[in-house]
C-alpha cells in the first residue's frame, strides 16, 4: 500500500477482515482434526487483528512482526502478565507449526484437549482486541 495514501480505516478494515477469514480456517482445520495447523491460523488471525488496531491507533502500517507481544503493546494494549503469558503461548503456535524440526513434536502436543484450551485463549483475545477496535 501506498503510504501518501494511506487510510487508517482501510487499512484496519483490511486487516481486520483477514483476520476474520484466518479464524474462521482455524474453525474448519479444528473440526477436520488438524489441531497444529489449527493453532497457526489462530495465530494469524490474532496477528492480523492486532495489525488492524495498530493501523487505527498508530496510523501508519504495522511493522512485519508476528510477536503478538510487542504488536500489543506498540498498539498501546494494556499487556498485564497474565495476558503477556497468553500471547507469548499464542506467538509460540507460529514458529512450532510453521518449522520443521519443532512441527513434529508441535504436533505430538496438540491433543483435541490442548487445542480446544488453546482455541479459547484465541477467541477470548481476540475479543479483546476486538473490544479495542470499535
């Protein structure tokens, strides 16, 4: 995108809509069984909501960071430990699905019980930062 053209609400909206789109794959991967790949587009999708906050906030394009840590805190987000701990476990679903020596034992972990648990750490803090964007 063109920076002298550069709209905060459409690019939130950009973002935000991708991160629609990413949870609901996360939804789909979910119910097919497919938990690791499942976490990773949860990751995305909290990514990329984050990405439209910091657009409306910051107006200016987000950096290219998957650390939803740091996204949250450069969007101003108040980042207590707990939720520190939830987005650091969140940030861990990019590198363990997308890299080939930590996939495998990625995959042994991700149980239905374990990516259930994990999908509600993802659906709550999205409505978190969700809450943020109206």
């Amino acid at each position: 995108m063109n920076s002298e053209r550069f709209d905060k609400n459409t690019v939130a909206a950009y973002w935000r809509t991708e991160a629609e789109e990413a949870f609901a794959v996360a939804q789909h991967l979910m119910e097919r069984g497919d938990y690791s790949y499942a976490l990773f587009f949860g990751h995305l999708a909290v990514e990329k909501l984050l990405k439209a906050l910091y657009a409306r906030e910051r107006n200016e394009h987000a950096p290219p960071t998957h650390n939803l840590q740091r996204l949250a805190l450069a969007c101003g987000l108040p980042v207590d430990e707990a939720r520190e701990e939830v987005l650091l476990a969140i940030t861990e679903f990019n590198l363990e699905a997308r890299y080939p020596d930590l996939k495998r034992t990625f995959r042994t972990r991700c149980t239905q019980d374990y990516a259930q648990t994990q999908m509600a750490r993802i659906e709550e803090t999205m409505a978190w930062v969700r809450s943020r964007l109206t």
